[in-house]
C-alpha cells in the first residue's frame, strides 16, 4: 500500500473515532476538525517522504492535538486573559491528561459523536450531513455529490450545523438511559434519511446512488455496534442491508431500470440477507416503539422478496399482512400505495387499483401512484387508460433513468391495438 | 456554563376562568422548572408579559418613517408571554428543564451570545 493509500484508508476507517477522541479532550468543534483537517494534509506531506508510520492513526490522533494546543494557546495570548506561565501550565495540564484510551472509551466518544450529529435540535438534512461528515468521514464534496447540491450549499449547511451545535451548546454527551431509546430513534432516521437519499434518489441521472447508501448503512452498524441490542438499529439495519442487497441487479448494464421481478437474483448480495435475517431473528419478541415496528415490517417484505428464489415464488398472501399491520401502525400514503402493490399481486389489478382510489388526494405530487396505476391498468386490459396514467407520472417523474423506463413503457402500450 | 433565554409562547386564553386545579398546576410547573434551574445552573432573570393586545410596536415604513401601532410586532396564533433568563450546562438541560412547563406552552429556547466589544 502506498503512503497515499496508507492515508487515504485511515481517514476512511477512523475519522469517527478520532474527532471522537478529540471532542473529548478539548470540546471544541470549531478547531477539532480543522486540526484533523490539517493533520492529514501533514500526513500527505510527511508519509511519502518518512514512510508510513506504525500507527497511523495514533499519529494522526497526535498531530491534531498538538494543532488544537497551538490554536487554543494562540487564543489565550490574543485575549491576554491570562500571564503568560500560566497559559503554559494549563497547556501541559492539557497534554498530560492525554488518557491511554481502552477500548470502551473510545466507543462511547464515538456514540457521544453520533447523539451529538443526530440530536433533534438539529434539522434533518443538516444532521444527516454531520454524521456523514463527522462519524464515516465522508468529505463534503463527496456529501453534496451524494445529495445532489451545490458543494458551497452543502458546505454552508455543514458549517450551520456546527455553528448550532457550537452556539446553541448541543452537548457532546450521553443522555440518561431513559431518554437513549428515544435519541437512538432519531439516530435511525437521520441514517435513514441518507439511505433513501441513495436507494431512490428523487433526481438526477441515477438511478440510484449506492455509495450514499452505503455510508448510511456504515453509520448504523457503527452505532449498533455501540449498543447491539437497541431494538430500532437492529431492526433497520435489517431494513437497509436487504434493500441494499440488491444494488447490483437493480440497474442493467445498458443502464437502464430492472424492476425488482425482473432482476438477476444471482446478482443479489445474499451475504447481506443472511446477515440482515440474522437481525431480524435476534429481536425481542415485545413491541419496543413505533419507529421500531415500523422498520420490522418492512424488513419482512424486504425478507419476503429476498427469500423468494424466483419472483414467482414471492409469497404475496405474507407480504400482504405485513403491509396491514404496517398501515395500522402508520397509515402514510407511501405505505398504502406500497400496500395496493401487494394487493394487486394477491388479489389482482382491480382491486389494486380500487385500493389506489383514495390515494389521489394526498399524493398530489407523486409519479410512483400514476405509474403503478398505469400498470395495473395495463394488466386489468386498459392500454388507453394506462398510457393516460404513465403520462402523469412521466410529468411529475424528477428521475432520469425512472423517466426513461416510464416513457419506454408507455410508447410500448400506445403502440398498441386496441 | 451556557446563557439561555426561554420563550414562552402561547394561545391567549382567560387565566381567571381557569379553575383553582388548572391554576395550581401552572404554578407547580413554574416552580418546578425553577427548582431544576436552581439545581443545575442558575435563574438571571424572568417577567411574565402582559398579553399581545397590551403590546405596542415601532416600526420603519418604507420611507423610513418610524411609525408606533398597537399590538405585537408579528400577528400569530401564539404569543409571547413570558421569558425566563437562565444558565444551564447544556441544550439538554435547557429542554429538561422546558419539558417541566406547562404543556399548553410553546417553549422557544434561544442561546444567548456575547457581542466582543
């Protein structure tokens, strides 16, 4: 491995750990990650030239304290607060509070971390950006490219985020016990924001983006990893590694959209399944919250349509009961469509579609519901009816690749006799 | 230590139709709250306001004339009517300590920050 990639690789696998260690010693946002920031450039002067060192990581780690002390001397001196002997001295205290660091503590630095970037004070998007910025290490271009904006605009709602944090003193912290569940529900949704991001992105050229989705999966095992029996991590890694299990069937190789009864089984990840049913398996039996619940259940369908060996064998008549409990849990549109999907396979496309009539109102915007109606139209002998629907949908679809399968699907159908 | 001012924000209702068990358990919420400020930080300042149709407003029209209008500076369901001005650890404590307001109030909490001179 060449020094770069030495470099490269330590930021990759370490960066949560480390500004995790950092916020701990100097609690100071602002300068922990410029100091980190400048390490690594340190490091991409230093390594090539002296060689990769034993510990790449502990060098790093040393680098940026020894930045941050100059900074936090250098504040001291220009608010002339104190003499001189005395700012010396609380330096030295500083370096000699260096704890040798066992294991656990650097864990719970790096849960304090992830509490910290996903604390509810923040706006979603803006803590989705910390964590991928903060806890997996991800450089905010690489964050806007993954959210598809601006890198100033993702750069400025980094800086926000921090400044929030900073401002509105959002602590770097453990709550108590009691209020963990809670904050490690909004930890699953910020991770799952990102994933969706990635899984089904709204816009752009791809038809998805299975980096972002990948970092996102990373932020959830690290945090279950901190506490492997929180119920919601468990069960929404489930969750995402079987949606993600399927990233590479998903687009053909002439780019184009495979629907999910259309994919190359063989191209699945079944490691991921398998280790995704594992979740499911180990999960307490009692209902933990409602968040919970709701990633469970739609792990099962994930489950059911990872299991199926061939679409055929997609057991329909479960997935169907699973979508019933999910829409009494939380009776959302996007469920009730997903829900009137599955009707359709069991029951057939008029009561799909029948069960697609109430949804108008509160889907204004949505090109999924005109599709799917579109193709059950089709199925039900409709083709006029079902070019009609894919219209709507193609109008409204923001996403090039979906966009181009729509229209594909419609000029077959109109092309038609009828 | 941190310097946190918490907005109290609420639908303007009639306290004197409210019933003596309604009124004690605003006080004992204010105290409450109080308590848990005096335990983990400490309480600067509060007032209770006098509801928005008390309020009076100056404002610059367009061509800068400053003119005074009755009334709250922003027309909204909820109002103003009361802040508390505290020091607290953290955001945590702060929402801790707002959670032990009464439930019918909106609770705004705005760090405060220091203009270097």
């Amino acid at each position: 491995m060449t020094p770069d990639e030495a470099l490269a690789a330590t930021v990759r696998e370490e960066w949560g750990r480390l500004v995790a260690l950092l916020l701990a010693q100097f609690r100071r946002l602002d300068l922990v990650e410029d100091a980190l920031g400048d390490a690594v450039e340190a490091g991409a002067r230093t390594w090539p030239r002296d060689g990769v060192p034993d510990r790449p990581a502990a060098w790093l780690l040393t680098a940026a304290r020894r930045r941050v002390l100059d900074r936090l001397r250098a504040e001291a001196m220009a608010a002339r607060t104190r003499p001189l002997l005395v700012v010396d001295a609380e330096v030295a205290a500083a370096l000699g509070s260096v704890r040798a660091d066992p294991g656990d503590l650097v864990d719970d630095d790096v849960l304090r971390l992830v509490l910290m970037c996903c604390h509810p004070a923040l706006a979603p998007e803006v803590a989705s950006a910390l964590a991928l910025r903060l806890v997996v290490g991800v450089t905010t271009a690489d964050i806007a490219r993954l959210f598809l904006v601006p890198e100033p605009t993702m750069a400025a709602r980094v800086t926000r985020g921090k400044r929030k944090i900073v401002t509105a003193g959002i602590p770097f912290g453990v709550p108590d016990a009691s209020a963990l569940p809670e904050r490690l529900g909004v930890v699953a949704q910020v991770a799952y924001l990102a994933f969706t991001a990635g899984y089904a992105p709204g816009s752009g050229p791809d038809l998805l983006r299975a980096d972002l989705s990948g970092e996102a999966v990373r932020l959830v095992r690290v945090t279950l990893a901190l506490r492997p029996d929180e119920p919601v991590l468990r069960a929404l890694l489930a969750l995402l590694l079987l949606q993600h299990s399927r990233r590479d069937a998903r687009v053909g190789d002439d780019g184009r959209l495979v629907l999910l009864p259309d994919q190359d089984r063989s191209r699945w990840r079944l490691d991921e399944v398998d280790e995704a049913l594992g979740l499911l398996q180990g999960m307490p039996g009692a209902v933990t919250s409602q968040l919970t619940e709701s990633y469970r259940l739609q792990a099962y369908v994930a489950a059911e349509h990872a299991t199926a060996v061939t679409a055929s064998d997609t057991r329909w008549d479960r997935v169907c009961e699973h979508y019933a409990a999910l829409a009494a849990l939380n009776p959302s549109p996007a469920v009730r469509l997903a829900a009137a999907v599955a009707l359709a396979e069991r029951d057939g496309p008029r009561a799909g579609l029948r069960a697609l009539d109430d949804l108008d109102g509160a889907l204004p915007h949505s090109h999924r519901l005109p599709a799917v109606r579109g193709e059950l139209l089709a199925r039900a002998g409709e083709p006029r009816a079902a070019v009609e629907a894919l219209d709507v949908a193609i109008a409204r679809c923001g996403n090039d690749v979906e966009r181009e399968h729509l229209t594909r699907r419609r000029d077959e159908l109109a092309s038609r006799r009828e | 230590m941190k310097r946190y001012v918490i907005l109290i924000a609420y639908r303007p209702w009639d306290w004197s139709s409210a019933t003596p068990e309604v009124r004690q358990s605003y006080v004992d919420a204010h105290d409450a709250f109080q308590q848990y400020v005096d335990e983990h930080g400490a309480h600067l300042g509060s007032a209770a306001l006098g509801d928005a149709d008390t309020a009076t407003t100056l404002r610059a029209d367009a061509d800068g004339a400053r003119m005074v209008t009755d009334g709250p500076f922003a027309e909204l369901a909820e109002q103003i009517g009361g802040y508390y001005d505290v020091e607290l650890p953290d955001l945590d404590a702060a929402i801790a300590a707002a959670r032990l307001l009464p439930p019918a109030y909106t609770v705004e909490v705005r760090p405060v920050i220091r203009i270097e001179g």
